[in-house]
C-alpha cells in the first residue's frame, strides 16, 4: 500500500504560496491585478493548491505585506507556512502593455531556484500565466535542487510569441470551427508539433482524445465537461450495501468447575458466514484518467453471540476418573446480539475507458475489519472471561461500473471479494473440558456489494 499513499501524499502536498504582485504607480498596480488573477486560474486548473495574498495576511499579519518587494522574503515566512513554492513577482503596466517578472522559490530556499520575465499585452495575460503554472508544475515534481535548463535569475526579458497553447495571436483569433480543419500545409513544423504536445500535456489529454479535442471546436473546460474525464480531480463517496461472508463472531467459553470453583476454562473465538448491512464513506484523488486512488471508512452491523458452559466435578480426581455429563454440565447459546464494526479499505480503482457517461472499473485494495469486544456474562459460581476486539484482514478485489452523469457528479454500482488471511480460529486449552461444543469453520472471504454516489472537485 506504500504506492497508495504516495500517490495521495503527493496529490495533496502541492500548495504554491502566491503573495500581491509588486506594482510602484496606479496603472501598473491594475497589471498586477490583472496577472495575478490569471496565475490564480491557471494554477486553480492544474489542481494546484494556492494560498494566496489573502490567506497569508491571516497567517502572517504585516509580515505578508510586499512580500514580493522585500528582499528577506521569503527566507523570513519558511516557518510560518506549509507550501513547497513561493512565487513573487513585479509588474510594469504602460498603457495596454505589461512587462511581468516573476521568481520562483522552493520550501527552504533563500534565493531564487528559477525566473521568468516577458512582455506581452494585457488580453493574453492568461498565456503568460499559464507558462507560469507549468514552471510551477514542473519544480513541484523535482526531487532535487536542478534549475529548469533555458531559465534563471538573469533570464532575459522576453515578448511573448508563442506558449504552451500555441502561437500568440498579433490580432483577436476567429473562433475555431466546429467542423475539422484542413491543414493547407503538407509538412507540420516541429514548433507545431511541441506547441500541441504542450497544450496536450496541459490538459492531460491521451493522444487520441486530444486529437478528438482538436476537432471538437470546444474550448478546454467544455470538452472535458462535455467527455466527463475525470483526470486531476479530488473526489469523495458515500456508498451502502450489503457484505456476506465472515462476519459474523462467535465466542465460545466452557469452564472446569472443582468443587464450587472455576480452575480452567476452554476457549473458542471465530468468524463464521453471516450478512450484515454496510455503509462506507470514500476520499480520493485521480491523477490520471485510468487510476484513482482512496482511503474508505465505514460501518458494518453484523451479528455477535456468545456459548457459554461449565463441567463440574468434586474434585481433580473426578475430572481425571471421567465426564459427569449431562447431570453436571451445561451449554448456553445466548441469542445474538447486534455488533458494531468499523472498516478501513485504502484502494485503487483502474478504469477501462477515459470518457462517457458508462466507465467500467477495476478495484484493488487491502480491507481491515475491526471487531468490537465481549462483556460475557457470569454465573454466581463462573465468572467468564471477557474478550477484546479482533481485527480481521486480507486483499480486495472487484468488479464495478461508475455512472458520470454530471460533470462533477456521479454514481457507482461494485462487488468486491475480500480474502481473509487473519485472524483465524482462537482455540485455547481444548483439555480443560471432556465435552467442548462441536468445532464449526468460516469460509474464509467476505464479499461485498455496494451502490454509491460520489462527486468530484
């Protein structure tokens, strides 16, 4: 389960710190403004987790003022906040034109790790920002301290001419067609070809779909809405169901009654078949559109019961001499009683197709079921041992279907099958009593069916 819980350590440790953007006159503070909001919605569309000039002012009070001006920062704030990048930056806005720089930071650094400056007009605004992000991406996922080759502190100031979307447009672009278009050139240039495999990388888009995408005549958020594909996308569940299988204990104590004593007892504890409602709550994250990963907890409320018996003898030599059953003996089935457990399941789910409303799944995981204990009942003459918990364990596998019937909702029908390894048969001091009562088995598995709803963000 290591895997699992990178997968989710590294989905959810991914905060950027983005403090104001520094500005000296009222037009250029408007550009900041301008950019900032943009790198907030380029960095909200990668599934980045900012914390914003906003949220540093409740954190930090005046220490988060002109952060992105003040030389100490951010060597001065590490302390004080979780991200694993600050991004500061400076703007210079002339009439309809900015000039943006911006410096990236990684948790712990004093200094600048990467750079980047350009010029461009205040329209496209968002291609700059989107640059910015994939810089963000790219030092987020670096497990040492390397400089992105072509960038650093004395990157050059650039105009912007093309980015990761494409080529820049020097006027406002005609919508694109909804019919596919003709490509009047018989030789794609390589430009043309690595601006596509960065907008598809963007996107996180398979070759296909994205070629499916070009042709859609769809902006991005639409067709992705529009083909409910579900990459980069945290989610949570609520699911009932039903479980069959070893789940419901039983616990067996027979005690060796000496004269007007108990001296010994024989002890059974297992799990035998039974069924038992369930209710299981989900939380995950999809980083990409074939695998999602998460941690269920839940409740079953299967049943519990209890036998309990005595042999009596006068002394040690009766015992050793032979039984005194049935007039000295007795064996008592309570009634079943309603148990409590609670269940814990990391697991990945692995999906056959990337979009539609039907996507058929794959489930693995690992199920642990925690059992809760036994006050037993006594006679005036027996005191019976109370019994803890147990916890039963095993992997997980199954069959399911998700239904996306909203872009950001959906809903799932599975079965899985649990094969238990523990904790077995607890079967203690057999020779204290001449007559245990008969031995029974599970058999080993549980199996669940569930129906669930989810949504995704």
């Amino acid at each position: 389960m290591l895997g699992l819980w990178l997968v989710i350590e590294s989905a959810l440790a991914g905060t950027v710190v983005l403090p104001s953007l520094h500005a000296d006159d009222p037009t250029s503070k408007v550009g900041a403004e301008i950019v900032y909001a943009e790198l907030i919605q380029a960095l909200g569309d990668r599934q980045l987790s900012v914390t914003d000039a906003q949220d540093l002012a409740v954190k930090l009070g005046p220490l988060s003022t002109n952060c992105s001006a003040r030389v100490s920062c951010p060597g001065d704030i590490w302390d004080q906040i979780d991200g694993r990048v600050v991004v500061k930056g400076t703007v210079l806005m002339s009439g309809d034109n900015i000039q943006a720089s911006l410096s990236f930071y990684r948790a712990g650094d004093t200094g600048p790790i990467d750079s980047y400056q350009a010029s461009f007009t205040a329209d496209i605004a968002s291609r700059f920002a989107v640059d910015a992000a994939l810089i963000v991406d790219d030092l987020l996922e670096m497990n040492d301290a390397v400089t992105v080759a072509g960038a650093g502190a004395g990157a050059a100031l650039a105009t912007v001419e093309r980015d990761a979307l494409g080529p820049v447009p020097t006027e406002q672009a005609p919508p694109r067609s909804a019919e596919p278009a003709e490509d009047p050139s018989e030789n794609r240039t390589a430009s043309i070809d690595e601006q596509e495999a960065q907008e598809r990388r963007y996107m996180r888009l398979p070759v296909g779909l994205y070629q499916e995408f070009k042709r859609s005549g769809l902006s991005r958020d639409e067709f992705v809405q529009e083909k409910r594909f579900r990459a980069n996308k945290f989610f949570v569940e609520l699911a009932p169901g039903l479980v069959f299988g070893d789940i419901q204990r039983r616990y067996t104590a027979v005690a060796r009654v000496i004269g007007k004593s108990a001296d010994q007892y024989y002890e059974r504890d297992q799990l035998l078949p039974g069924t038992a409602f369930s209710l299981v709550a989900g939380v995950g994250y999809a980083p990409t559109w074939w695998m999602d990963a998460a941690v269920q907890l839940g409740i079953e409320l299967p049943r519990k019961d209890f036998v309990s018996g005595f042999e009596q003898y006068a002394s040690i030599g009766d015992f050793q001499a032979g039984h005194n059953c049935p007039d000295f003996c007795d064996l008592t089935s309570f009634k079943p009683a309603l148990a409590v457990t609670l269940v814990f399941e990391p697991r990945v789910r692995l999906y056959a197709r990337p979009t539609g409303l039907v996507k058929p799944y794959t489930v693995l995981g690992w199920s642990m079921r925690i059992y809760d204990g036994y006050d037993t009942p006594d006679y005036v003459q027996v005191s019976y041992p109370n019994r803890s918990g147990i916890q039963s364990f095993g992997p997980t596998g199954g069959l399911g279907m998700a239904f996306d019937t909203h872009p950001t909702a959906n809903a799932y029908l599975e079965t899985t099958y649990t094969h238990l390894l523990g904790p077995g048969t607890f079967d203690s001091n057999p020779g204290a009593v001449y007559f245990p009562p008969a031995a029974e088995t599970g058999i080993g598995m549980v199996m669940a069916v569930r129906a669930g709803v989810g949504a995704r963000f």
